[in-house]
C-alpha cells in the first residue's frame, strides 16, 4: 500500500507515493533525489539528517513522510541562494566549521533556525541548540565561531 | 635560484579556505552511501550467531528462494585465502568457527535492503557453542584454551610472537631495574583498567562494487584505498589491476576505517548477483561489525624515584585485549610499551606488553592507538609519585620530561624539542596554580607519539592556463591534510594554492600511499607533492631559459611568472609555458627519513621498527574541571593544549585536529566506553548509549602550537599532528579530578558512578 503525498522541497513540489512508514529521510534521498541531508543513525541520536518543516528543525530519519504532506520542507540543498552561499555557509568554512563535512547538513539546519529565533545568540545558546547534532571532527569549536561570526554579520 | 613567495598565501592569511568546502556546505558532496548505480541491489549480512562457536551446517535455500534476492554468499562461494596485517587469520566469510558477534557468515544481495536483511536472517546456520573467552588478562596465562588453535600455521610477521594466544609480545628492557629500585627514595604502585571504545565516525560505512567484465570497482568510505584494494585483490585471489577503488567524500574515520574491511565481500556480492551491490551500515552494525575498536587494556605500573625528582626506574605490565583477529593491529604491544615510558628520561626500565586474542571485537587502530589509555594510567601514576616525593605534579614534570640531548627510554638521543616549551605553555594558558572553589582543579598531562615515515607518491602537472592538477594516492578523511597539499605545490611553483585542483581518490590514477592513517599525510605526501613540483619546476626554468636565453640559475617563479632575478620584467609568464602543449608533470615521493638509532639491547623481543619515535609529536594538556560530589558528575570548564608538531603548514587545519581531537579525548575520558556482557557482547551499540560529547558538553579549548623546525622530518620542518591531540588528554582529566577527589579515579572512561564510587571510598576510608 502507498499513500499519494505532495512534498515541498527546497520550494519544489513533488507529487509522491509513499509507503505509510518511509522516513521523511529516504524518501527526500531516494524518491527525491537530494542526498545533502545524511543518515548517521536513524535514531533521532546524531543530527545529520535534520531538515526544516514549516521551518521547525525536525530529525528526518524520524519523521514519516506522510506527515510532511503539503509542509514546506527545507533541506541542506535549499540553503543558498543559488551559487551564492549564505553567511552561515562561508563563516563554517572561514571558521574551521567543517572538516569531513558529514554532520554539516544537519548543523546548517540547527543553526539557520537558532539564527531566524535569536539572531544574537550568546555562546551558551549556540552550544544548546546544536547539541542534537554530534560531530567527531571539529570540536566544535569552529562551528560555533561560525555561528557567532554568521550572527555578527547579521 | 630560490623560489620566492612574495604574496601571503591564502593559509598565511588565516582565511584557507579547504577545496572541498563548498560542497559539503551546499550538500552537493557526495559521500559513498549517495551514490547509486542503474540496476544495484542492497546488501545485507548474517553475522555470527554466539561470539564463539563452532559452525556445524549453512544452508541458504530458504534465504535464496525469498522473492528478490539475487545471491547469496558463503565460504564456499570465495577463495579460502586468510588475510590480515601481521597475522594472516581470517576469511571473508567464516567457515568452520566464529570467533566474535561480528564475524560474517554470509551475506545476501537482494532488490531492497529490506528483502536482504529478511534473507540473511532467513539463513539456517547450526553451530556448537563453544565457551567464549573475553578475558584477554587470563587468555595470556600458559595453558589457556586458545581463540585460534590452529595459529601457529598462519603465515605472520617474524617479529610477532606466538606464545599461546599472545599474538604481540614487547619488552623494553634497559639499565638494571632491580638495582636501582633500591635506591629509590620511594615506590609508587598502580593498577588501572582501560575500557574498550570506538572510533565511531558519524558516517557510518558504505560500499559499492560492480563488476566489468573480469574487472571490479569498488566505491567504498575507506581511509586506506589502496589496503581496500589489494585486500580484495588478495582475498578474491584477482590482480591488483582488476580492482579500482574509488573513494568519494569520507565521512570521518578516526581509524575505524583503516584496514581492509568489507570491499571484497561486496565485490563478491555483486559477482554473484550480476548486478552492481550495495551495502550501507546501520547504526548498530557500524559498532558491531567492524574489526576496529580501541583496545580495552590492564596496566601495572611500578616507579621509583627519589625526593630530588629524578625517576630511577619503571617497571611495567600491561595486557592489551586484541581481540579475535588481528588486522593491522599486531604492532600494538609495542606501541603501549612506549607509552609506558612516555617522554620522560629513564635510564632503568622493564616494560612488558601482551597483546592477546579474545573473542571480544577485533581492536585495531584508532586515533593513536594504545596512547590515550597508556597516557592516562601513566601520566595519573606520574601525579602519585609527585605526591609520594612531595613535589608538584608539574615540577616533577619539569625536572623529568626528555630534552634536546636527552637519552630517551630506549636510548634514542633526542635533536631540537619542545617537550618542556609545550608543559610551561599548557600551564600558563590554563592559569595553573590560581585559586579554584574546592569542587574545582587543575590536571596536566604530559605524552607524545612519533611521525610515521613512509613511502609516498603524488603527481603535479600544469593545464595549457597556467592552473595545475595534484594527482595523489593520500586520502583526505577530513582532517583538511589532502586539501592543503596545494599549499606545498604552490609554493615550489610560485603559483597560488587556489590555482590547483586535486585528484583523489582513485587507485588506477594516484600513486601508493598508506592512506589517511599515522598523522602521516603532510609528513609523507606533503613531501611527495614537494618533489613532484620541484619536477615541474625544473622543467619550467628550462623552458623559460630557453625562451629567454637566460641561465636557469638566473630564473625566479613568482606570481605565475617565470622571470629573471633583479629584472622581473624580462619574464615568461606559466601559461605561456604550458600552454606548449609540452607535457609538464612530475612526480616524486621524496627522501624518506629514518627512524633514530636507539641502545637498547637485543634482549627486548617483539622489537617492530617502534622503538625509536621519528620527529616525536610532544603534548602538554591541562584541563580544570568541575566535580559535582553528589552525583560523581564531572565537567570541564577550560582546556589548553600544547603541542610541538614541528612547523604548522596549514593552521586552520591543525587547530581543527586539537580541537575535534581533544573533544574525542575528553569523551574517552568521561563518557565513551563499549561495554561487553560477560562473553563479549556489546551492550550499547548505538549513539544515545554510547555517548559521544556534544556541543555543550564542550569546554573552549585554547591552542598553542610550539613551532621547532624539525630536520629530518615532514616538509617545511614539519611533524604530523593529526593523533596525538586525543593522546594526553584523558590523563589531564583524571588527574584534575584526583585533585578534587583525593584520589585517582583507576578505571576509563572516568564516568559519573565511577568518581561517585571513588569518593564515597575515599569519605569511608575518612572515617
């Protein structure tokens, strides 16, 4: 059985059927074709897979794809404009915020939506709204100059 | 001639901007679970059924007649060729036993990874379940039933021992130890207990292979290509030049994905299935499957030393669990033994290290494998013989660590360091010695690791625009070391770093390279890239000199020119050069360093090339923590780290690695641990159990880099640094908690119940 969904990606729309229990993930990677946003754990656990609903951060490999039916999705891809990158995308990579780049995707989406809430986050806030996202590489460090310096630039 | 660089390079600047960056941001990128081929099935594999058994009847006919799957595969479908590092003991697919949970029997390639996962468990295997034996201390003892009864018949490395199931036997023996532990003013012994733990890169693995003909490729997130490729050429008994790997973006290693792992099981999949097979891991088989983990390790320690601070002799003892194969691990007993010794002067040593199969999870490299653990046992029994000769940990630090001129624990004599330049930074970026509330300390660690010389290969060559081509076997895994080669090339070129691509990774392009692994590809490659470019270069003055009939010694390259010295506008520019049509490359691999002599006599077995550390990387980290005593909770609230690496090349790449690697070593440290049942199970095999820090777990971490321009080592004088960042780490922890504790904590990782545990007996012993 499938279910007739219509998905919103990146402004796109997409007419889909879908199994009743594919993840919102698989079904942007696999039905979709956009493979940015990444599975590390399929748990909720890693963060790698977050994608904007409506503009809410959500752990994709969690959510089903029959309940983003008719939202406006958001992922990695649809960040910049173009081939111009976002203030968020050039500070990670000025500040050392990316280094095997596997968590980015879903960091960049943790981050835009701290950044659309408090547009002047102190460092504590930073810390706090991307501890759903684990990265092995950086730290964290440069991540979080990222944000700050993103922030800085409004 | 001298090549000059009179523009700041863009890492110089402070803004290097990695070549991969823009799409990893955008995610464009692709890594090897989103590439997929027309027509591919999914992978799935059944793992072993009890982690030690013997296998008695396979019979796949059920899984095979499942709607969907395309093939299924055992031992019998393959060659029975043994593969391994130092010890050549395993097969792809097991066929008479089982020696872990992770041990694969069989694997199937259906339409769905769905159908696959339902074959493999459709899969009747019986087995006779043997006693499994964890226990790698009592697994070292004479007589104890042996993990591969049959070893002794394995083809190994000369070198390794083969007593029982010590797979890795190491002494350093030096001076004589029992005569000068009597003149010790004090003993000081310890015992400490090192849990087993994970790379656990966020990526977890995938694999692509389809066939053309009699040839395979294979797209697979591996750190070390070329071991991958003559892995499945060994292993499926095919030449080295039927087999391409091809490695997209790598999500991260950590060492886990050193070695050869599962390339040629997917290979044989998908020349089973006629059809391109692909296998991406779960969650749970990315901690279960793979034959990496950081071994789980017992370390005795025995130090004297007198009240004037001088160390007069160690003895030590340590066990190191290997597990049920051997990888590439087989060098690790003598890798603790170091770490044992550590960078200190000691004229008088007997350390002994056992490295020994169990039927636990194989353990093989990961960041710096056995340091971390040895560090931390040694470096917290360094702060109890501070106590027993009443000096501060520190001083005594201070008065022991190797110098210029120091004769080392195995007699190497030490050039230009900066051992104490990194402890007097470490300190002075933490504050050490302010006043602290009293849940509150400071903890200093001192260790070291060595850079790892080995060949290494790169081509340059230069497009009709004057813009060039890097072509190299290294692999990038993230660390940034492959995307600042062009740093290396530009400057021998005159040309900017941004004006090169980079081609990797493609074993039928690039030249052999040991792959992302030792903290070695700017010490080895970076060096390979260097002469590849001074080759071009060569040819390039040519070239010009006969343009403009002028003596190359008279020539210059700078800023995309090649001019005369003192008359910059009698010049040619490179795109002019090049684009000739005449074929500029070059290729190189440099001048490989060898490893410092040591004294150390004859009698030290399991002696594998490890006993002297080339162009040693030295560490100082300090950590101030805080101890919440009701509930054993420790956080640590600054960190500085210290480090002589030798000259920094890309420094925006080097922070990163003290940054990510302190974070890793202060989850070793506190949080990350894989824990076994009682016949070597993991218990958590997943993220929300086995707890990696996270962003505000962290504290800020200063960095100091102590710049010694080292000869005989990587270029521009310039050490590795990718492992030891994870090295110290845990030992500065530990001994800030002691501070608080009033004891050291004597098992890792250092967790909440277990500083709970020591403080509730350090308050009964009070009483």
């Amino acid at each position: 059985m499938s279910i007739d969904i219509t998905l919103t990606v990146n402004g796109v729309s997409h007419p889909l059927a879908v199994d009743p229990h594919a993840s919102l993930l698989h079904t942007v990677r696999d039905q979709v074709g956009l493979t940015g946003s990444k599975e590390g754990c399929d748990d909720s656990e890693c963060g790698a897979c977050m994608m904007l609903i409506d503009g809410r951060p959500v752990n994709a490999c969690s959510y089903l794809a029959v309940q983003a039916d008719g939202a406006e999705v958001t992922t990695v891809e649809g960040l910049a404009d173009g081939n111009d990158l976002t203030p968020l995308q050039r500070a990670f990579l000025e500040k050392g915020g990316v280094q095997c780049g596997f968590c980015t995707p879903g960091m960049l989406i943790s981050a835009t939506a701290l950044l659309r809430d408090h547009p002047r986050p102190t460092e504590d806030q930073i810390r706090i709204a991307l501890s759903g996202n684990l990265c092995r590489c950086t730290g964290y460090d440069g991540i979080v100059a990222a944000v700050a310096a993103a922030a800085e630039q409004g | 001639m001298t090549v000059t660089e009179e523009r700041p390079t863009a890492e110089q600047q402070g803004t290097f901007i990695r070549p991969d960056g823009k799409e990893k941001v955008t995610g464009l990128g692709r890594y090897t679970a989103d590439v997929n081929l027309t027509g591919q099935a999914h992978a799935a594999f059944r793992f072993a059924d009890h982690p030690h058994a013997r296998i008695t009847r396979i019979d796949t006919s059920a899984a095979r007649a499942i709607p969907g799957v395309y093939a299924v595969v055992t031992h019998e479908d393959v060659p029975e060729n043994l593969y391994g590092g130092m010890v050549q003991d395993r097969l792809l697919f097991a066929k008479d036993t089982v020696r872990w949970e992770g041990d694969v029997v069989a694997g199937v390639a259906a339409r769905t990874q769905a159908i696959a996962r339902e074959a493999a468990a459709a899969i009747v295997v019986e087995y006779d379940v043997l006693p499994a034996l964890p226990d790698f201390v009592a697994n070292a003892q004479p007589g104890a039933p042996l993990v591969h009864p049959e070893w002794t018949a394995y083809d190994a490395d000369d070198d390794l021992s083969r007593e029982g199931n010590v797979v890795g036997h190491s002494t350093i023996l030096k001076g004589d130890v029992d005569a000068a532990m009597e003149t010790a003013d004090v003993v000081v012994t310890s015992r400490f207990v090192a849990d087993a733990s994970q790379g656990a890169p966020i990526e977890p693995r995938a694999i692509l292979a389809q066939w053309t003909g009699d040839r395979v490729t294979v797209w697979t997130s591996t750190q070390v290509p070329f071991a991958a490729r003559d892995g499945v050429a060994h292993t499926l008994g095919i030449p080295q030049s039927h087999v391409r790997v091809i490695v997209p973006l790598l999500g991260g290693g950590f060492g886990s994905k050193c070695d050869f792992h599962f390339e040629a099981h997917v290979a044989a999949l998908a020349e089973a299935a006629g059809r391109p097979v692909k296998l991406v891991f779960s969650r749970r088989e990315e901690f279960l499957a793979p034959d990496h983990r950081r071994e789980g390790m017992v370390l005795e320690f025995e130090t004297g030393a007198t009240k004037d601070g001088h160390l007069v002799a160690r003895r030590a003892t340590l066990h190191l669990d290997k597990g049920a194969y051997t990888g590439e691990g087989g060098f690790f007993a003598q890798m603790a033994a170091m770490h044992a010794c550590g960078p200190y002067e000691l004229d008088n040593v007997a350390v002994r290290a056992m490295l020994t199969y169990s039927t636990n999870q194989p353990s093989s490299s990961i960041r710096a494998p056995t340091a971390p653990q040895t560090c931390w046992a040694l470096e917290q029994h360094m702060d109890q013989v501070a106590a027993a000769v009443g000096l501060d940990p520190v001083e005594l630090r201070r008065r022991t660590l190797i110098r210029q001129g120091s004769h080392g624990p195995t007699g190497q004599v030490f050039d230009e360091i900066g051992m104490l330049d990194t402890l007097e930074a470490a300190v002075e970026m933490i504050g050490y010695g302010q006043e602290l509330p009293d849940d509150e300390a400071i903890g200093v660690a001192c260790g070291w690791w060595p850079s790892m010389a080995s060949p290494s290969g790169a081509y340059v060559k230069l497009n009709g625009d004057g813009t060039g081509t890097i072509v190299t076997g290294a692999q990038e895994c993230g660390t940034g070391a492959v995307m600042a080669l062009p740093i290396l090339a530009a400057e021998q070129l005159g040309m900017r770093p941004d004006d090169f691509s980079i081609l990797y990774q493609d074993t039928d392009a690039g030249p052999w390279d040991m792959g992302a692994s030792g903290s070695q590809t700017t010490f080895n490659n970076g060096r390979a890239v260097v002469a590849a470019a001074q080759e071009v270069r060569a040819q390039l003055l040519q070239m010009a000199a006969e343009k403009l009939e002028i003596d190359p010694a008279d020539l210059e390259l700078v800023d995309g020119t090649v001019r005369a010295v003192g008359a910059p506008s009698t010049s040619v520019t490179i795109a002019e050069l090049a684009g000739t049509g005449t074929p500029l490359l070059g290729k190189g691999s440099g001048d490989l360093p060898e490893n410092p002599p040591t004294d150390i006599p004859s009698a030290c077995v399991g002696r594998l090339g490890l006993d002297s550390f080339l162009a040693p990387q030295l560490i100082t980290h300090a950590a101030r923590v805080k101890v919440d005593r009701e509930t054993g909770v420790v956080r640590v609230l600054a960190f500085a780290a210290a480090h002589d690496s030798g000259v920094i090349v890309n420094k925006i790449g080097a922070d990163g690695q003290v940054y990510g690697g302190v974070m890793m070593g202060i989850g070793q440290a506190l949080s990350e641990a894989t824990y076994f049942d009682e016949e070597g199970r993991q218990r958590n095999p997943g993220l929300l159990d086995y707890k990696l820090q996270t962003a505000s777990d962290g504290p800020r971490i200063d960095v100091r880099w102590i710049e010694v321009d080292t000869p005989n080592a990587g270029p521009k004088g310039s050490k590795g640094v990718g492992e030891p960042p994870s090295v110290p780490t845990s030992g500065a922890v530990g001994n800030a908690i002691a501070q608080v504790v009033g004891r050291h904590v004597t098992q890792l990782p250092m967790t909440a119940e277990r500083v709970w545990t020591t403080i509730q007996d350090v308050q009964e012993e009070a009483k």
